[in-house]
C-alpha cells in the first residue's frame, strides 16, 4: 500500500489536495473519481511514492488564458536549458532526473509565463508584450520539487507554459 496525493482544482485558482492509500496510481485515480466525481476532470497532478507520477493541466479550469493553454510549471535548471538548448550543464555527470520527463504525453511546454500570469504592476503584462527583463518567470531560489523532471534539488525554477499538442 503507497501514499497517493492528488491535487485539484477547486476554482480558477484554489487547489485543494486529498490523499489516497492504494497500490498503485489507477486504483487510487478510481477511488479519487467515486469519492469527488465533480472533481474527476480537475485533477492538476499525482503525487506518489516515487514523486509527480502524473500531471495534467484541465482546459476546463477557465484560467482566462485561452484554450490551449493548460496552466504555469516551474522547473530546474536543466529542465529549462534542455528546453532551450537541448542540453545542459550537467549532461555529463547523469541528471538527477530525466529533464522534461514529468511531462505527459499529448502536452508541450513553453518558456515563460502567460502574460495575465506575470506581477499585477509588471511592464511586460501591462504592453502584453515584451518590453524587458521582469522577475515573475524565475524563482531564484525553491526547495520545491521540479515540475518538469521530478528532482527534489533546490535551486532556481523557471516558469514555463503547458499546452496540449
Ligand atoms: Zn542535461
Ligand atoms: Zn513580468
Ligand atoms: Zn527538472
């Protein structure tokens, strides 16, 4: 029996988190959609014994941002320069984890935030155009775990766009 966390969405904004003991993440997603079925499409992501087992962004959670746009990630380092890049500083010595891994299949991501998602007074959202370097796509410093691979190492996260394919 492992620990399953499933975390949805309650409103545009407000997640809320339920925790589910099973054997594995189906038979946990079966009791999350008998137990909360108005929440069965809600579902941001899984969080299991091995870490994000499964994350998916709903179009039906209204975010105001279009309709392919699945919502904000934030991740490592390495997730964002193999983004970029295709590679990273630490290609060599083996990633904590995969980069990119912890996205799903059917969905892409994109560097940066929406523009309705940066600061209220940020001069980019404001022009709803690039205008210059802000803050609100880095967090210098995050012991959360990366949202793109999974890794638990602290550091800087970037934010970066899902979308569905
Ligand atoms: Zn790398
Ligand atoms: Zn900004
Ligand atoms: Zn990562």
């Amino acid at each position: 029996m492992s620990e399953y966390v499933c975390h949805y969405l309650t409103d545009a904004v407000h997640s809320a988190r339920a925790v589910y003991h099973a054997d594995e993440l189906p038979q946990a997603m079966a009791m999350h959609n008998a137990a909360l079925p108005e929440y069965r499409s809600k579902v941001l992501k899984w969080v299991g014994p091995t870490g994000i087992t499964f994350l998916m962004h709903d179009s039906t959670m209204t975010l105001n941002k279009g309709p392919e746009n699945y919502g904000t990630i934030w991740v490592c380092q390495d997730c964002m320069l193999h983004d970029a890049n295709g590679e990273c500083g630490g290609c060599h010595e083996g990633h904590d984890e995969e980069p990119l891994s912890a996205i799903g299949d059917g969905f892409h991501v994109a560097m940066g935030l929406a523009w309705d998602e940066h600061a209220e007074d940020c001069h980019n959202r404001a022009e709803r155009e690039w205008r210059g370097e802000c803050d609100c796509e880095t967090n210098t410093f995050s012991t959360s775990q990366c949202e793109g691979c999974g890794s638990y190492l602290h550091g800087e996260r970037h934010a970066m766009t899902l979308f569905r394919n």
